[in-house]
C-alpha cells in the first residue's frame, strides 16, 4: 500500500498540499483499518460525534503542517 503517493510530500501550491493532507489522512485510516466493511459499518456512529469529526480535523491539520514545512511554507525563492 502507498501511503505517500508518489513518495513525496512536495506539492506546487498549498491547495495541493491540503488536498495531499486529506488524502494521506484517508489512507492513514485506510491502512488502520483495512476492512472496507468495518470502515463503512462505523461510519455511522463516528459521522454524528462532534469530538470524532473534531480528531478527524486534528489529523488532517498535523498531515497538513508537516506537508507545509515540507514545501518550506511555499515561501517564494528570491
């Protein structure tokens, strides 16, 4: 499985790198849980809980912090 697709954080603007923070938090739960089923059967329960969709964000934001200094914060060469 591909967790970093492309094996690179490096993206060209930060809309690319907050898309690649969401998918990399997609697979992460992807790679937690592997079983399809079991990912669907919860979603229900997670989907309506404020602190579930609160830790949700979480994720994303370190996954988005991390591909941000990656891209040393997309600052300009001069």
């Amino acid at each position: 499985m591909e967790l970093i697709p492309g094996g690179t954080l490096i993206t060209a603007t930060p809309e690319e790198g907050r898309q690649l923070a969401m998918m990399l938090a997609r697979k992460s739960i992807g790679a937690i849980q592997p079983d399809a089923a079991v990912r669907d059967s919860l979603r229900p329960t997670y989907s309506h809980d404020p602190d579930s969709l609160t830790a949700a964000a979480h994720v994303v934001a370190i996954e988005f912090a991390t591909i941000a200094a990656a891209n040393k914060y997309w600052r300009k060469k001069s």
